[in-house]
C-alpha cells in the first residue's frame, strides 16, 4: 500500500506517487517518460516524442465532447534534486520517501518534486478519472525546465494542435497566473594559480549550513541567506589582517537555487589559526542576530582544521573572493506596475573548484527584456575585469500578460463559481515554459495555475492536500466548459 492511498483526487495522487518512484532530476528523465509511455499503452492512447525527450500524451474527449477542440495542458517531469546535508540519497537511483503531515505531502530531507510533479499528474490523471467531462486534451510533459528549459525550447511547430493551453504549473491557488519573467545564466571560469602551501601554514575548513534556501525566482525577495555570498564575506573580513589563501570553494547545486550551503578551504599561517576563527565567527555571529533573524534562524557555521598541502596564490584567491563578493546576488529592482512584483533578481547559485579552476554559475531574471540585458552586461563586465571567461547562453522570453485571452475569462468565471470569490491574477518571478511555446505557437491562448506548494526547490518543498483538491476541482470545470464552446 502506498503512503498517499487514502488521499483524493485519487487518480492525481497514484500518479504523483509512481512518478515519486523513478528518479527524475533534470537530465535524467528516461526512466519516468518510459513509465508514461507504458502507462498510456496501458489506457490505449496515442502518444509521441520527439528529438529532444519531451512527450505528447492524447486523452480523447468524453462522451458528447469529443469533437470539441483539443486543449494543452502542460507540465514538465524533472525535479530539482536538493537534500539535507545528513539524509542519505542517491538522486540517480533512489526512489523519493514521501510522507503525509497533516494537510500536506513532502519528502524525508529532500526535494518532493511536486514542482511540478504534481502538474503533470492532474494533467494524466484526466485519462483515469471519469468523473471528468472534457474534450480532446493533449499533455505535453517537458524535460529539463529547472536547468534552463531547454525541453520547451525544443518543442517544434506542429508537435501538437491545440490552439488553447493551461499550464499547472504554478503553486499559489488563490490566484490565476497570467505572465512570467524571462531569463538568463551568466557561467564564469576563473583559472588561477595553484602553488604549494607557505611553510608554517595550516589548513582551515569553513562550512556554511542550515540555511532555507528556495526557489531563485519565488523566493528572492525574502531576504534569505545565500551561502555563497555569506561565506565569501566572512573569507574577507578574515583576509584584512591575514594572507588566506584558496585551497578550495564549493556551494550551491543549482542556479536556480537559492543557496543553502557552502563550504570552502583555506591556507593561513600557522600562528594565526585561533584569530582566524575568532574573526569568522564573530563575522558570522553578527550577519546571524543582524540579517538572518527571523527569515533564516537555522544558519549555522563551523570551523575546523584540515590538510592543506597546496593552494592558489595569494593574488588568484583575492581574485577568486572579490569575483564572487562583487557578482551581485538579489533583488535588484520591483515592478511598477504590479505591486509586491520583483521586476529583476538575480541569484548566485553555484561555485565549484575544480583543480586550480573554479566556475560559477548565476541565474538573472526580469520581467523587461532591457533590464534583464542590463543584468547580463553586469555580468559579463565584471567576469571580464577579474580575468574570468564569461559564456551567457541564449536564455528564454517572458509569457506577456494578455486580458483578453478566452481561456483566461472562462477560468476566471469558473474560480468565482465554484470559490465564491475572485482569483487574484498575477504575474510571477520565476520562469514558466508559456513565453517559449509562444514563440512557436503565437496565437496560444494560455492560463496557469496550480496548488499551494512551499519550499521549491529546497528540502522544505511540501504541496497541500487541500489545494490539490481545489485545483482539481477548478481545472475540470474549466476543461468542460471550454469543450462546451
């Protein structure tokens, strides 16, 4: 028996839960579409892929509907991959151990996945559930969406037909989600000089941990701590009254993440190994009880010694602190036109050594195309002026929000029916698929929306029972009116 068995909608949760089954990180979507695909030989429908992994799942019309037109609804499979630093989990091949809290759904010190997981079981779920009047639906299940949806990219005019689409992949059910942001990573490789330690130095370890982390783009404004940048600081207030040298620097796992831990190794002399800690900690002890209090209270640090036999010199580690000091990493503007709206962010959401070489990686978003371009100068500029090769990969368009979408009018209508009250409509900071299946498909007619998940992208993520009932309830009614025409 299964640890969600008794939860309704029961289609929607049988489905999240065999997924839950199948590692699924980005990259690794094989196993879980092969699933998909033996599952639709199961129920007899039509499917196809194409050349870049995504899937398009056809579930025929009910009774009386089938002539209808069909409707996308639209999710991607793969999951940020983030645990605890105590849990033991292999992402490649360990199912997810998923548990029941109340009024929510989340996982044992990982990620749950129910971003989006839980979209795309709705959206097959259509195919089990008879109680669903609906007309010819076809499920598109993207690969790839957290490292740069690159799956979405890849869809090709004519992969499928429909000229109205819902996207559940959203995670507030009090509102309709009519807008997104675009998006670009900036990747930063800086070569340094590797030499032997000084003599009479000592090796030192800094670990950064506990943080909350979060969705780069949901999350950005929370004023949460960032492991990298927390970690880089403290490395620099040390270094005003002693050499440290780089041995190592590695935080973070994806860019869209906020970071939640980090750790780096140091060379100082030997003499200066208790001033050393005595000023980490007292560095950190003042971000803890001046910034962090309140919206970050797990943050916590440790010191220890360590064998270091080499290092960078001491001219490529200022390099490598000041290069990750001066990338910028946050809120940097809000919108004017929707209140509470973050208009550009950006997130420094990974460093890693290898050898004498360390590269980083930042995710930028904004909801102006000329601000996001400012943000990838920035960063370009400043990769540039330490010395850093600087690659910016083409990243993806925002979805523009459009009032007079029918799908949007008719999803409006049914959420003040069936709630009795208005949805909110908003735009979000985070990058959807919708903007690059437009580009595709520009007369797409979109909605999005979706249950009340917390925690994206972070050991925390936890979806609520309850929600996924509500939003079950406003995509049926949604899916048969628009069949009705």
């Amino acid at each position: 028996m299964g640890k969600l068995d008794k939860l309704q909608p029961a289609a929607v949760w049988n489905i999240f839960e065999k997924m839950s089954d199948i590692p699924r990180g980005s990259g690794n979507e094989t196993g879980v579409m092969n699933m998909f695909k033996a599952w639709a030989d199961g129920l007899g429908l039509d499917w196809k892929d194409d050349a870049v992994g995504n899937l398009l799942v056809t579930i025929p019309g009910t009774k009386g509907l089938e002539k209808a037109a069909p409707v996308l609804v639209q999710g991607h499979v793969d999951m940020v991959c983030e645990k605890n630093a105590a849990t033991k989990h292999d992402f490649e091949k360990d199912p997810l151990k998923l548990k029941v809290n109340g009024d929510w759904v989340t996982a044992e010190g990982t990620t749950l996945g129910a971003d989006n997981g839980i979209g795309v079981a709705m959206g097959l779920a259509l195919a089990e559930d008879k109680t669903v009047a609906h007309g010819p639906v076809e499920v598109l299940l993207t690969v790839d969406e957290e490292r740069g949806l690159t799956g979405a990219a890849g869809v090709q005019a004519g992969f499928f037909k429909s000229r109205k689409m819902i996207n559940l992949d959203s995670e507030e059910d009090q509102a309709i989600f009519i807008g997104c942001a675009g998006g670009r990573d900036s990747q930063f490789t800086l070569k340094n000089k590797s030499t032997r330690a000084p003599k009479d130095s000592a090796g030192r370890k800094v670990t950064i941990y506990g943080l909350k982390g979060g969705h780069s783009g949901l999350d950005i404004h929370k004023h949460r701590g960032n492991a990298i940048k927390i970690l880089t600081r403290a490395l620099l207030a040390a270094s005003k009254d002693m050499e440290v040298r780089i041995v190592e620097i590695n935080g973070g796992s994806m860019r869209n993440a906020i970071p939640r831990e980090a750790e780096a190794k140091v060379v100082i002399a030997r003499d200066q190994g208790r001033k050393f800690k005595q000023t980490v900690d007292a560095y950190l002890k003042q971000i803890q009880t001046e910034e962090l209090a309140g919206t970050d209270d797990g943050f916590a640090w440790k010191v220890a010694a360590v064998q270091a036999p080499r290092c960078f010199s001491l001219a490529s580690s200022t390099t490598t602190l000041g290069l990750l000091a001066a990338i910028p990493s946050g809120v940097t503007s809000m919108s004017r036109d929707i209140e509470g709206l973050v208009e550009s962010s950006t997130n420094l959401g990974v460093v890693k050594t290898n050898g004498a070489k360390v590269d980083i990686v930042c995710c930028s978003r904004s909801s102006i195309m000329s601000a996001l371009d400012e943000l990838v100068v920035q960063h370009r500029t400043i990769g540039e002026l330490a010395g850093a090769e600087v690659e910016q990969p083409e990243g993806y368009p925002g979805w523009k929000p459009n009032m007079k979408s029918a799908i949007l009018a008719v999803t409006r209508a049914k959420y003040k029916q069936a709630f009795g009250v208005d949805a909110e409509l908003l735009a979000i900071h985070a990058g959807l698929e919708c903007g690059l299946l437009t580009e595709k498909y520009p007369s797409l007619d979109i909605v999005s929306f979706g249950p009340n998940i917390t925690g994206a992208h972070s050991p925390d993520e936890k979806v609520q029972i309850t929600s996924v009932q509500k939003i079950w309830k406003l995509f049926a009614a949604t899916l048969k009116e628009v069949a009705k025409g």
